[in-house]
C-alpha cells in the first residue's frame, strides 16, 4: 500500500490535474487505485468525459473530489490560486467503495440499520472507516449522523462540507464521476488493511460561561438562563466586535456543563446579532433546554495543541488529510497546519478549508463541527498486513 499527494496549477482544470496526477505518479511508482482532488477553480463540465483520458488515469481508479476555496501546498501553505492538489492511494487488492447519498432515498435517523446498509449497499461487513464529502446544502445530513454510526457499528467517521462560497455556494461541489448536486453528498467507504485515524481539536475560545437556552422564536434565542440574550451576548461581547459582526459564535450543546464549565459534545455555530436579536445558526434549529456558550475564533489555540502533542508514529506511514475551518491565522506562521506537518514528518499530508467538518468527540458519536480541525490519517492497519 502506496500513498502519494500532487499539486497542480496554471492552465485549465483539466492540465491542473494532470499535473498534479503527474507529480503523485512519480512518487507513488504504480497505477493508482485511488484519485482523491480538491480544486480552488471550476470544474467545466465540458471537460468532465476528458478528465480521465487527459490525466492519463489507467484502469478505473476510484476518482472523486471537490471545489474548495483553499488547499494547503506542500511546503508553501495555503493557496487559493487556480489549483487542483490530491491525495492517491495504491493498494494490493480493491479496499475503497464509492457512496453516494442522496437525501430523498436516506432512511430516518432511527431508521433500521439494515435499511441503511441495504440503501448504502453495503453487503458484508461494516467498512473499517467512511470519509464523507458534502456539498453546501447538504446540512440534512447532520442529523442523519447518528442512523448513519447505529448501521455501521464500529466504522470510523469524518469529512468535511465542501464549497468555493460566496455567489457561487449554490453550485454543485463535490465530485464522483461528475459533479454532485449541492445537496448530495458522497462517501469513501475504506475496507482493511487501510485504516483511518481521526484527530478532532477545535479552534474558537470561549467568551464567558455557558448559558441555558430559555425561550426561543424560531432561530431567534429570546432568553438565557432567564435573561434577555441580547443582553448576555453584549455584556461578553468584547469592545472592538460591532454587533453585526460574523466571526462570532456560539458552542451549543444538548448536555449541561461539566464541572470545568466545558460543554460535552459542544459544537460550534454562527450568531447573527443585530440590535436586540441573537439569531444561532445550526442544522435543525436551537432548542429550549440546550446550552450555549459564545465564542470567537481562534485558530491560534488549536496550533499550541498540536505543538504539545508528540510526533505521529510512522508505523504504515500512509498520509494525511486536513479538514479544516475556513478561518486564517493572524500570523501565518501559528497555522495549525504548520505544526500538524511538523508532527507528521515526512508523511505525505494535503490540507483543504471546509465550512464544517465531521468526526465523533468523546462521548459523542459523529456531529457537524464547526470552526474545528479534522485530521484524517490514512494507513495500514498492521493486524490485516500479510
């Protein structure tokens, strides 16, 4: 089992990826057996039926991606200039399923298990790990997370909501054979010996304690542990954060805080603040009985996190996927990125931005992140190995 990354840039999409299909070829000696890319430009769809034949892919490798808005260069950081970067993969035998999940054939949430494996296609065993890739209205899929982890007991989660933004959020973004409707999303389902190592760490500080949601009015959050929202929100607000500004956010959470003030299971949402209305943006909408916490982003402290953790061992050295939140370090330098590259030595490693991210937190199973870091470490699981 061989991995290998490649980056491509300049000329059309299609001489990116053939570039960039190129310089992972040159490094991974054999024909790949995987195609995992991420572009920060379009995808013609006049150049689709050429994708193939122009990046001189043999056979039929799994060939699956998305747009995003940045990549992470190798040795260079984050770009955003016309690029594809990929991550390809060479195995002994056939390990990775393409999933496509489309939102009006999924099951309930607390649907049968063998419903969902019977709709997902999946026949025998639960695969050892699932990388799921969704496009930027595929926020249903949240809450479709936990009938996902029920049918497939034991399956290793996490991915990332994929999507150049701005005036073009509503076009398609990820990829399979063709570019996916927005609201459709895709898996990898990966069968031993790889294995997929997650790494979760969230990257926002907390402004104040958190707070029981009281009464509500649709999105809007009317009252905190008794009090107006507004009020609590401006009280923690620090002085040089207009009320309409973005980056503001709020860690919400269906479990009361530990005895450290921390929230279990606590993901991170948009707040929209105008004058007296606190709005919480999160897929399925906030409840009374939750909690909040509100929180501004901090990349920064994830990057000292990281810089605290020991060296990833080598062992079935594999590579490396950063799924990361869209939010840019102050000083480029405290990159989260950076220190994750340092950990991993000389283990290929392709970083991209996502909106949102999935992984399991501790007692929790999988959940739509926000404003977190998700590493996804691929490699070979030795108790398969022959």
């Amino acid at each position: 089992m061989v991995w290998a990354v490649g980056f491509g840039a300049g000329g059309t999409f299609r001489e990116a990826l053939e570039r960039a299909v190129s310089q992972a070829g040159k490094a991974l000696g054999d024909d790949p057996d995987l195609l995992l890319f991420f572009a920060t430009r379009p995808i013609p769809k006049k150049e689709i039926p050429l994708m193939r034949r122009g990046a001189g892919l043999p056979g039929a490798p799994v060939l699956a991606g998305g747009r995003v808005h940045q990549v992470w260069k190798p040795g260079a950081g984050w770009t955003r200039v016309p690029a594809v970067a990929l991550l390809a993969g060479s195995f002994p035998f056939p390990c990775v399923q393409a999933l496509r999940f489309r939102p009006e054939v999924l099951p309930s949430p607390d649907g049968d298990p063998l419903a969902w494996r019977r709709t997902l296609g999946f026949q025998g065993p639960p695969p050892a790990a699932l990388l799921l890739l969704a496009g930027l209205k595929a926020y249903h899929l949240a809450p479709l997370l936990p009938g996902l982890q029920a049918a497939l007991p034991g399956t290793t989660l996490a991915g990332g909501v994929l999507g150049p933004g701005g005036a073009r959020s509503g076009t398609g973004s990820v990829f399979l054979e063709n570019l996916l409707p927005p609201e459709e999303a895709l898996g990898l389902a990966l069968d031993p010996p790889v294995s997929m190592e997650v790494l979760s760490l969230s990257a926002y500080r907390p402004l104040g304690p958190p707070h029981l949601v009281g009464s509500m009015a649709g999105e809007e959050v009317k009252e905190l542990d008794g009090k107006p929202a507004w009020e609590i929100l401006r009280a923690e607000r620090p002085d040089n954060q207009s009320p309409g500004n973005s980056s503001l956010l709020a860690e919400v959470s269906s479990h009361p805080p530990g005895e450290d003030g921390s929230l279990p299971c606590g993901v991170a949402r948009v707040v929209v603040h105008v004058g007296k209305r606190v709005r919480i943006l999160t897929p399925g909408g906030l409840r009374e009985g939750q909690w909040i916490r509100f929180c501004l982003p901090e990349p920064e402290g994830a990057w000292e996190k990281i810089r605290a953790l020991p060296p990833f061992p080598r062992e079935g050295e594999g590579c490396a996927l950063l799924i990361a939140c869209p939010t840019s370090c102050r000083d480029s330098s405290r990159d989260p990125a950076w220190a994750l590259a340092e950990r991993l030595g000389g283990i290929p490693f392709l970083g991209v931005r996502s909106w949102a991210q999935i992984a399991a937190l501790p007692g929790c199973g999988p959940l739509l992140l926000g404003q977190s870091l998700v590493l996804c470490r691929f490699r070979e699981d030795a108790s398969h190995s022959s």
